[in-house]
C-alpha cells in the first residue's frame, strides 16, 4: 500500500502563484512515478503532470509553461503553479500506480481556487 496526502491549496487571484504539495508513504518500492491529476464535478480527471523515478517530467497542454512538478517520486513532489487562471480552479490530486499490481493510489485533494 502507498499512501498519499495532498496539501498547500488554497484560494488565488489570477495570475498569482501557488505550490501544493504531495507527501508519499509506505511500499515506494512498488511505484516508479507521482501524478498530479485535478477534476471539477461533472467532468472527468484529468492528468496535469508526472513525475518519474528518474526524475522526467511531463504536463498537459493546459499547463505547459505555467506549471512545475518537482521533488523525489518517493517522498515528496511539489506543484508549482504560477500564471494561475480561473480555469484551474479544480481539486488536485496525487497518484501513483503500483507497477506489479496495477493499483492506483489516490489521495484525497486539495482545492485550489483561482478567483478572477
């Protein structure tokens, strides 16, 4: 089992900044990456970024250029957000998936709230 606690978010103007964060514990052994995914009610998750074992990064278009993943995939990744607009208002979450079961792991969310 991995666990993941998500935290940091909060309400922001357009254009401001924040960085939320993701806490992971437990068998790490079992995970190779952390994504951020967000989801707003009516629509489906949807994967903002990655970040892998190795370190490699990957974002959505919607964030590219605005967005930074970072941190270690085995204890804590961060979430940079600058440039924030209305339409990332969302609840983010972290997963992992276990990469010998095919489980996901998910945490419960932080919202962040981008005011205009």
């Amino acid at each position: 089992q991995v666990q993941l606690v998500e935290s940091g978010g909060g309400l922001v103007e357009a254009g401001g900044s924040l960085t939320i964060s993701c806490v992971v514990t437990g068998n790490i052994y079992s995970i190779d990456a952390v994504n951020w995914y967000r989801q707003v009610p009516g629509n489906e998750r949807e994967l903002v970024a990655t970040i892998t074992q190795s370190g490699t990064t990957s974002y959505s278009t919607a964030v590219l250029g605005r967005f930074t993943i970072s941190g270690y995939y085995a204890s804590t990744v961060y979430l940079q957000m600058n440039g924030l607009k209305p339409e990332d208002t969302s609840v983010y979450y972290c997963n992992s998936k276990d990469k010998f079961r095919g489980l996901n792991y998910w945490g419960l969310g932080t919202q962040v709230t981008v005011s205009s």
